[in-house]
C-alpha cells in the first residue's frame, strides 16, 4: 500500500484543543507498532501533515520530536522515516486468549456489582439521602485541624487508639461484644477484613465451611486465598451442618452470618450458636463471625436483635468482623476485626506485614462520630423508616407476584428475598429490570455455579416507601415481558 493511502486511512479527525498532538502522536504510534507504517517509510513534511491533519505545524513538529525520542522515527537530511524495530515487523501479533490470562483461581471468582448503589432495590446499601452529612462534615473539620504529619503518614498498626476504644465501646453497647481496644483492629473495608482472616486464619488448602447461599465477596476471598470450598445448607434458623460433617470434612475456618443471613435472611438460632461455640478448639479451628446487617432489628419494634456469639464465650476463637459502610456510606472504607485476647499480639504483627494502614483523619472523624452518639441515633432513627419500606415492598410483591409467593428476610436488614418458579431464570430478569433502572440480583448467582434457587434478591434502602408500589410494578411488568 502506498503512503499516501496509508495516510488516507489514518487521517481521521483529531479534537480541537492542546490535545491534537497528543492524539497524533498516539496515532502514528500505532500504526508504527501495528505494522502498517513500515519500518523505513518516510513519513510526509512537517507542513504537508499539518495540511492535512489541518492543525498547526508546531503540533506536528511536537509530535515528531516525541516519536523520534522515544526511538519510533528517526531524522536525518533525507526526512522523518519509521525506525526498524521488533515490534514493527510484518508478522502478525498473535491472537489474545479470551480464557486463561488470569489464574483458575481468578476464574472462580463471582462477579462485582460496582455503579448500581443509587439504584432502587440495590441491596446491601443504607439510605445515602438521609445519611447525616452536617454532623459528619463537622466531625472530619474538627478532625483535620488537629492533623499532624503523622496522620498524614501511614495509620498506627491496628488503627488509631481513638477509634479503637469508640469501637470497643459502641459493640459492647449495641452488640453485647466483649472486648477490650486492643483487642479491634481496624482495616480498609469489610473486603480487607475477610481477606485478612482467609490469608491468616488457614493455609492454601485448608478447607472453609460456607452458607450456601452464600455471601459471594466472602466466597472469593476464601478462593483468592487458595481455601478449599465446603457449602453447608442453610435453614429458616442459619447454616445446619450434619453432625456427621465435623468428622468427614473438619473446617479450619468457619463463615458466618449469624444476625441475618445473606441472602436468605435467617437468623442462626441461639442453640446453634452454643453448638458451634462448644465445637470449636484453639488451633484447630477459626469461626469468622460477619455481623452483617445487626444493627436494624424488624421483628417487633423496640425489640433487640440475638447477641453477638464473641460475646457468648469471648475466650473462643472467633474473629467478628463488621463495617461502617452498611451503617454509613459504601464509600467510607472502615471496617473492623475483633480478635481472641490471646491471639491479639500475633494477629496484629500478621496484620502489619500483610496491610499499611490509612484514612487517619476519617479513622479520628469516626471516634467522633461514635463518641457523640450521632451514629446510634441514626441508626434509631432510620430503624423505622426501613420497617415500614420492608412492609410497604412485602405487600407489593405478594400484590403483583402473587399472595402465596415465598418472601424470606423480614427479621432484620435492608433485604428481602423473593423465590420464583425455575422460569424465567433470575438471571434474565435481572437484566430486564436494569433496562427499567432497577437493581435486583439473582438469587441463583449466590450458589456454587448457579446451580440454585430461582429467585430476586431486593435491597429497600434506596427505594423510598412511597415509589416502591410503582417500581415493583415496573418490575413485574419486565418479568411478564421476557
């Protein structure tokens, strides 16, 4: 092909601005790396291209200085001529493997749902609108003119002492948790916390009892780690494991979500609690005690939910870990570990070498935050909103899916859990109700390969009690037109 039809098919519009020599210079690169402009060829004048490409000439000259640094052209009397280089040479680039660039392990892993937070039905996400932003933006002000250099460095191992005392405090008012500072360590979100008990817990290999269903981010950070997968069938009262499993499959660790299931919402009854407990023996086993979703109780108002189980026997190794940004705002990014007295100084020298730690500012804003009450407030008072968005979405679904449909989830959370028949998959309704601005998720993706229950998973934390009449007719309307 002749230069000039080369250049013919390159000299596509470039934007306006300071930019254009920038976007020139990417797209002669690529046509150098991708063979088309030849090693050797000549390419036009300065002035020629600048007509051509109708662009100022010192942008055409920038270009090729830059080229020509970075070893793709070369100058001499005789013009701008393309450098020989390997890269250039007319064998094609060999095709990219659409499997295996990653490792099996990567492959395993369910998938994200990242940008779908503001949306209706959306679970796992609190009210953002009613998020008390004055009395945290006082907080962070307050905390900023105390800065230093080093709240600017990285955090103190385990996070800093303020927080870490607030945190002891407001579990053990609000969740029954035993423990003192030393024992919370604090960490870059509740994704951070479960990797930190999956890489010091166990070894790769080790074996892992999860819920089945199961909280998909806690399931990959059990593969990332390299564990071994052991689903165990949950029940209306949490994971019931046959009592012949603890001889033929012995865990390592244990997850949990003992205050309210995720997905199905059951709540692990206190008798299986004690059995667990009563189970488990220091250095055989780890129980990982997620209390996802304690702190909004719907089973009578005013009541309280069950304990936590660290708080039953807090000498058991059992790792709670929790986040604020269930409570707060997904973006916060603090959560935090409680661990066993006796494994807090190997624990946290573990953790140091795995983690830097950060966000010092936010970490002191937090104590604050805590200290002043404003959280439990909150939380009081978004406690009745959501009982009554939880009521509002129950009597909707049994309106348009029918009175006999089976909805789990109603004790506690910010979820409910609605299970269809084998068709439509959930997995196509999930993508209709995306074209409708709905996020629901499927319930079969919580099961090892989507082999499970057909079902929508339905957060009401975003979903104001007055649309939701509308949106779950919006849904059943994209159900009724797969």
């Amino acid at each position: 092909m002749s230069l000039d039809l080369i250049l013919a098919d390159l000299l596509l519009p470039l934007p306006t601005g300071e930019a254009r020599q920038q976007q020139l210079s990417c797209l002669l690169k690529t046509a150098i790396l991708s063979g088309r402009l030849p090693a050797g060829m000549r390419l036009p004048g300065s002035r020629q291209l600048a007509g051509d490409f109708r662009m100022a000439r010192n942008g055409v000259l920038y270009a090729y200085q830059q080229l020509i640094a970075e070893g793709f052209l070369t100058a001499d009397r005789g013009g701008t001529r393309v450098a020989s280089l390997p890269l250039a040479a007319s064998k094609a680039l060999p095709a990219f493997p659409e499997h295996g660039v990653l490792s099996r392990r990567a492959g395993q892993l369910g998938a994200a749902h990242i940008g779908e937070a503001l949306l209706p039905f959306a679970p796992g996400v609190a009210d953002l609108n009613a998020f008390p932003w004055q009395a945290w933006a006082r907080c962070l002000q307050a905390a900023w003119r105390m800065v230093s250099a080093r709240h600017l460095a990285y955090a103190p191992t385990g996070g800093e002492p303020a927080l870490r005392r607030s945190v002891a405090s407001f579990l053990a008012a609000r969740r029954g948790v035993n423990c003192t500072p030393e024992q919370v360590f604090i960490v870059p979100g509740g994704q951070v916390a479960l990797d930190a008990c999956a890489r010091l817990l166990a070894d790769p290999g080790d074996l892992v009892w999860l819920e089945q269903p199961c909280y998909q981010t806690a399931r990959n950070a059990m593969l990332a780690a390299g564990l071994r997968v052991q689903h165990v069938a949950v029940d209306h009262d949490g994971m019931a494991p046959a009592p012949a499993l603890w001889q033929s499959c012995p865990p390592r660790l244990i997850y949990l979500t003992p205050a309210h299931q995720y997905p199905t919402g059951s709540v692990l009854s206190l008798a299986r609690r004690l059995d667990f407990l009563n189970r488990l023996s220091p250095g055989e086993h780890w129980l990982i005690e997620d209390d996802y979703d304690s702190e909004f109780n719907h089973a009578r108002a005013g009541s309280r939910p069950l304990p936590a189980m660290q708080g039953l026997h807090p000498d058991a190794p059992v790792i709670y870990t929790g986040t604020f940004s269930k409570l707060l705002y997904p973006g916060l990014r603090i959560a935090y570990l409680v661990v066993p007295r006796w494994a807090v100084p190997a624990f946290g020298e573990a953790l140091a070498s795995l983690y830097r730690g950060g966000q010092a500012v936010e970490q002191r804003a937090l104590a604050q935050f805590l200290d002043s009450g404003r959280l439990t407030r909150h939380v009081r008072e978004m406690a009745g909103v959501y009982r009554t968005r939880q009521q509002v979405l129950r009597e909707a679904l049994h309106s348009h899916f029918g009175p006999a449909v089976k909805i789990t989830g109603g004790q506690a959370g910010l979820h409910l859990t609605l299970y269809l028949p084998d068709a439509p998959p959930d997995e196509h309704i999930v993508e209709a109700a995306a074209g409708q601005g709905i996020a629901v998720r499927a319930l079969s993706r919580y099961f090892p390969d989507g082999g499970g229950d057909n079902g929508l998973v339905l957060g009401y934390g975003m979903a104001d009690a007055a649309h939701i009449p509308a949106l779950v007719e919006r849904l059943a309307r994209a159900v009724r037109g797969i």
